[in-house]
C-alpha cells in the first residue's frame, strides 16, 4: 500500500537590520568589532536601564512589512519573551507578540502551475541575542555581547509553501526584496539573515495538519532545502511505520545531512510573555505609512516587468539584470546614452557578470562607469577590438578604471583591418595549408574558416577576423 502524502512548510526569517545604532541604545550597530566593545549598560541589561526605541529601526520595519503588502498595525507594543540563556544578559528578548509592526501579507512566487502566493503571517521587530564561542583549548565558554540589541525583523509565513523547492524559491525571492529595499546586507554568512523552517506532511485530502517539527541551523538557503527534504522524508519513515512525529525542535547537520534532537519545543507560554512596562504602546501615524510607502523603490518583479516592455528585453535577459539591482540601475544608465538594451544587457550579463563573480564582488566595487562600458562595446562594434580583446579590455578597465580607448592604444589591442598587413599573413598561411585551398576550390567554402581561424592565430588574435575572409576568399578564387 502506498500512501500519498502533502508536504507543508512555514518559514520563519530573522533579518539584521543595518541601522547605525542598536534598537534600544546608542551603540553601534556593525559587524565584526573585537568582543565586547559595542555595548552599553542598557544592551548589558544592567538595573535601572531603560530601553528607547530607534525610530530607524521602526521605518525600516514598516518599509519591510509594506514590501510584504502587509497591513501595518495602527497600534504596537513590545513584550518580553523569558528565557534564560548566557547571551541574553537580561534574562528576557524584547519583541512582539500580538501587536507586531505587520500582518497578513503576501509574496508571490512562481511553481509548476504558475504564480503563488505565499502568505505572510506577520513582521515583527525584536532584538538579537549576544553569541556565544565554544573555546575548544580550554573547558569554557566566551561570550560577545556586541551583537547584543542589534535590530531584528522576524518574517514569517503562513504554512502556505507546498515542497522544498517552493521553500527555496520564496527564500531567494524575499531575500531579492530586501536587498532592495536596502534595510540590510542580506548575508547570511555574517549571519545578517538566518532561517527556521517548519515542516509537516499530511495525507492528500486531509484538512488538518500533521504535527510540526522546527529545523534550526541551516547557514544557506541550499541547505534549508536540503534539511526540508531530509525531514519530509524522515516523517514519511516514521508515519509509514506507525509511529508519531513529535513536536520538537531539531538542528540540521550540514555535513552529515541529517537532523538531530535539540529540545522539545516550548509552547508559547513557556517564555511568559507580557508586555514589556518600559516601553509604552504606541500609534503609528498614518502620515508616516504614507510617507514610507512613497519611498519604496520600484522592487523586482515590477521592475523586471518594466524593463522586458520599455527595453524589449526577453524575460530571460530582464531576469538576470534584476537579480542585482545595482547592475539594473547601470543598465539603465548605459541606456539612456546608448541605444543597443539587448547589446549591453549582453555585456552586463555575461562578461561583467562573470568577473564580478570571478572577484567576488560587487559592481559598485569596479571602476567602471556607464560611458565606459558603452565606448567598449561601440569599439567592439565598430571592429576597432575584436569581440575576444574586447573582454582583455574589459578586465583590465575594472581594476585600472581607464577608457577603452587607452587601454587598447597601451595594450596595442586594435584589431587589424588594413589590407597591406593583413594581405602577408594571408599569403603565408594559403602556402602552407594546400590540401584545403584545394577544397575550397573545389566548392567546399566551408573550409574557408579553417583559413580564417589559422590567420587569426598567426595575428595574435588582433586581426579582423571579416575582413580576413574576405582576403582569403577572393585571393583563392583569383588564383
Ligand atoms: P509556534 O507557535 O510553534 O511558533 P506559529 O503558529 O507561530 O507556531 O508558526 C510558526 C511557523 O510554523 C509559521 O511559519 C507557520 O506557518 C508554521 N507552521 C505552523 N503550523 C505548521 C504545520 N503544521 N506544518 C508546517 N508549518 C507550520
Ligand atoms: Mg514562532
Ligand atoms: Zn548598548
């Protein structure tokens, strides 16, 4: 007997936030300081502290929850969750429980049958715990409290998300949203984005859900998918064979590929929340939705929309230059001056792609401008460069940040196109290659590229490579 089964999956995003200062203090608010050094009496959690919201911190939430088409609760308050924890110097995290900055939104994603929505529960702002190191030379533990107070958003989802896949394609497109909106760096190796992921299967047609289990741990969105996969698969062994899956939290092990026990999950009331005395519920104005919400910028999918109809771009092409939206904007800038879209979507997809990725970083670390890559691609064009000198050109032009025009002048680059020069090289390689002009004419001008391509490596790959044809062709048929 084999019994079919429904995989279903929420996911719960915790996202850094980059203002300058912490949430409840003026600390600073970076990555990466020696231990200890960004902290405060009041992200200590020392007595008779007290906690003043940052208002950053809060518009950066509501632009979040409105890129979400969230609701933005008129109304918030904070709460204090309880635990104790050695990172959690106060022995409570402030966050929200019911009245969190938004509510009831939606992202859409794309599946086998088309478009989705995903449904997004509620956004709510909270702070980050210290961390903790585990000194495996000595038998104790450090604790940093830099991160201690950093701003946080916690994003979560209905159980709408149907397979892992579906998981992980609605983690990159959110990530891609909030890269947008520049709220933070979006790195989930600084750990600026973190993931849990809740899964349960349940037998097609079944109404209610299976009972939960929480997967933490999981540094990249591949291996959220694969801890998913891991899991639907282990609550089909044990469902299959009689037995119950428990509700419990458990830790992905990337390198062996299994997940483990950690604790069984506290109910909500385990952590007592209740709102927290020292910051006072607040409204949120109208006036400042209405003032976030005109300064959100145009975000993904309706600028990849706006780019296949105003630059006749296939959705090919519009997809990859929004994945990054700086090279969107470039784009869009080299347009303005140069009339080609499809030519320099081509350029920025593929050769200045691959050398960002090639040097691991981003366009704006580069030293090329927008009248730069277009006098490239119009040399390359022009037949000034040949198209494989044009990319020498390109990678030298990155790092120095000079023209086109000077670096092919230093690199001696030019493509060329004169007859005389090109005429000896022609000559040399038509004696030594006798069988194939034999072929070509006896009606066999395909072998013409053979000659072209030999010429063109007797040049050092500087001649054009048009123009060489055209010499061969018509010096064999007037022999
Ligand atoms: P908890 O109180 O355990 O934190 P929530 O209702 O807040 O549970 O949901 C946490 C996350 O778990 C949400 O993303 C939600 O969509 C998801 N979720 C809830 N129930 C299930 C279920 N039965 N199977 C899979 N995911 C679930
Ligand atoms: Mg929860
Ligand atoms: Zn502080």
């Amino acid at each position: 007997m084999t019994q079919q089964f429904e995989t279903v999956i929420g996911l719960e995003v915790h996202l850094q936030l980059s203002t300058k200062a912490k949430i409840f203090c003026g600390c600073a608010n970076v990555f990466g300081s020696p231990p200890n050094t960004n902290v405060c009496p009041v992200c200590l959690g020392l007595p008779g502290t007290l906690p003043v919201l940052n208002n950053q911190a809060l518009l950066y939430a509501i632009k979040v929850g409105l890129a979400l088409n969230a609701e933005i609760n008129p109304f918030i308050k904070f709460d204090r969750k309880n635990y104790y924890y050695p990172d959690l110097p106060k022995g409570y995290q402030i966050s929200q429980y019911d009245l969190p900055v938004a509510k009831d939104g939606f992202v859409m994603i794309k599946n086998e049958q088309g478009p989705k929505r995903v449904g997004i529960k509620r956004a709510h702002l909270e702070e980050d715990a210290g961390k903790l190191m585990h000194d495996n030379t000595g038998n104790c533990s450090l604790v940093d409290y830099n991160r201690t107070g950093t701003p946080l958003i916690e994003i979560v989802t209905e159980p709408d998300l149907r397979s892992p896949q579906e998981a992980y394609d609605y983690l990159n497109i959110l990530k891609l949203i909030l890269q947008y909106l520049e709220v933070s760096d979006c790195d989930m190796e600084k750990g600026s984005l973190r993931c849990d992921a809740n899964v349960s299967i349940r037998p097609v047609g079944q109404k209610e859900f299976g009972t939960k289990t929480e997967l933490k741990n999981m540094n990249s969105f591949r291996s959220v998918k694969s801890a998913l996969e891991y899991e639907v698969g282990r609550h089909q062994q044990v469902i299959l064979s009689g037995g119950k899956i428990m509700q419990e939290t458990l830790l992905w092990d990337d390198e062996k590929g299994v997940t483990a026990g950690m604790r069984s999950k506290e109910q909500a009331h385990d952590y007592r929340y209740f709102p927290d005395p020292d910051l006072v519920p607040f409204t949120i104005d109208d006036k400042i939705i209405d003032q976030v919400r005109a300064e959100l910028p145009e975000l993904p999918q309706a600028k990849l929309e706006r780019l296949i109809k105003q630059y006749d771009l296939s959705e090919y092409d519009a997809g990859v230059l929004i994945m990054d939206k700086a090279v969107a904007y470039f784009f869009e800038q080299c347009c303005e001056k140069y009339h080609q879209p499809k030519k320099i979507a081509n350029w920025l997809n593929g050769a200045v792609l691959k050398e960002m990725n090639e040097r691991k970083t981003s366009l704006g670390n580069l030293k090329l401008t927008p009248a730069h890559l277009i006098e490239l691609i119009q040399a390359v064009e022009d037949g000034v460069v040949s198209n494989l000198a044009g990319k020498e050109v390109l990678t030298d032009m990155l790092d120095s940040g000079y023209s086109a025009g000077t670096i092919v002048s230093q690199k001696g680059l030019a493509q060329v196109s004169d007859d005389s020069s090109l005429m000896a090289i022609v000559e040399e390689i038509i004696h030594q290659n006798p069988t194939v002009v034999e072929q070509i004419k006896q009606g066999k001008p395909s072998a013409t590229g053979f000659l072209v391509g030999q010429a063109m490596k007797k040049s050092g790959g500087k001649a054009n490579p048009k123009k060489l044809n055209e010499l061969i062709t018509r010096r064999i048929s007037n022999a």
